[in-house]
C-alpha cells in the first residue's frame, strides 16, 4: 500500500526562525511528489517536484526531492506569522495520475 | 483562468437527512474531478473520483454516493446522513497537464 508519512507533525517557532518539514514516501511508479499549504480552509498549491536533486523556489520557501532515499524537504526561511499553517505532502499513487496520497500534513505555528 | 466553486460553505444536517454538495469548474474542460473528506486529524482520504461524464469510482466503501451529470459538474449525495460522515469536504480538479490537483473553497458538514 502506497504511504506518504511527514514529520514532525506539529512545531512552534518564533518569527524569523527557519524551518525544515519533512516527507518520506513509499509508492509504486513514483511520477512527482506535491507541496499544498492550508490554512483555514482549502490546500492551495506550492510545488510539484518530479527530479532529485533540483531545488524549486517561491520566495522564502523552497522544496527538494530526493528519489534515491525517498524524501522531500519544505523549507521555509525567515518565518513570519503568515506561514502558520498546515503544511501537506502528497504523492500520485495507485499506478496512476488520478489519485493522491496525502500524508497527514505538519502543523506550523509561527509566534510573533 | 480555471476556478472551481462548491456550496455550501457550511451545513448542519440532522442524523439520517439527505445530503447534496455540489462542485463546478470553469475555463477547462474534461477535468479530472475528485471529492475528499478531512477529518480530524488533517488526513485527506479520497472519496471519489472521475475521469468523464456518469463515470465515477469509489475509492472506500460508505454512505456517500457521486455523481457527474455533466462535464464540469460532480455532486456528493447520501440519502441517509450518519454522524460519522461529519467532516470537511473538499471538490478538487485535474487538467490534462499534470499532476497537480487543485481544490475548492470546502465544505463543512456537522451532523448532528
């Protein structure tokens, strides 16, 4: 069964402080592995990672896939109150493109 | 541009009334379209998903129904609600050029 497993679960950090989240994966026919960000209501999209080793970045945050270990990072850099939120991690899975698996996310709190 | 909208926002059904939520996509056609459930917990689990008009799988045995009367329409129904399918639903959509899902604004359904 494919499996997408993301830690830690929750963290607290203080404004400017930077973060690394974390997602480990287990599928058949890996394709991309996707970043979504939800805060209070639905995920909206961050990144979609297809190659090792090649950084993609938005602003203050930045994601990295390695396929060899089965991993991805989420890093967010100078944190403010506006990155608190619930991070997911999520994986096409089933040997298809129709289905993601989603991990059960890592809830960030940023304190001013 | 692609949008996706479903209503309503918030609801609150007795134990054993009906349900209807309904999804649109505007500006693509064809879409992939999915229902997701999150419980407590943060977890997504997929409900539904489908690939074209009146097709539709089921990913986990319950009391929820589908349905896709048209091509950017999918409408999540039952007939008889029980507490346990009180949650927040996500509608999502899939274009032709990837992976990536994209969702709309959510549903929370208390039932009571």
């Amino acid at each position: 069964e494919d499996k997408v497993v993301q830690s830690p679960l929750s963290l607290v950090v203080h404004e400017g402080d930077t973060v690394t989240l974390n997602c480990s994966y287990e599928v058949t026919n890996f394709r991309s592995l996707l970043w979504y960000k939800q805060e209070k209501k639905a995920p909206t999209f961050l990144f979609m990672l297809t190659s090792s080793g090649i950084e993609k970045k938005s602003g203050r945050l930045s994601s990295i896939l390695d396929k060899k270990e089965l991993f991805s990072i989420l890093n967010i850099t100078a944190t403010q109150t506006g990155d608190s939120a619930v991070y997911l991690c999520a994986v096409p899975s089933g040997g298809s493109n129709y289905k993601l698996t989603f991990g059960k996310g890592t809830l960030l709190t940023v304190n001013p | 541009s692609q949008t996706i909208h479903q209503w309503p926002a918030t609801l609150v059904q007795p134990v054993g009334s009906p349900l209807s939520l309904e999804c649109t996509v505007e500006g693509t056609s064809n879409p992939n379209l999915y229902w997701y459930r999150q419980a407590a917990g943060r977890g997504l689990q997929l409900l539904f998903y489908s690939v074209g008009i009146g097709q539709i799988s089921s990913e986990v045995p319950q009391n929820l129904s589908a349905s896709r009367p048209q091509d950017r329409q999918f409408i999540l129904s039952s007939k008889k609600l029980l507490l346990s399918d009180s949650g927040f639903y996500l509608c999502a959509w899939q274009g032709d050029s990837g992976n990536t899902i994209y969702f709309g604004e959510g549903s929370w359904l208390t039932v009571v």
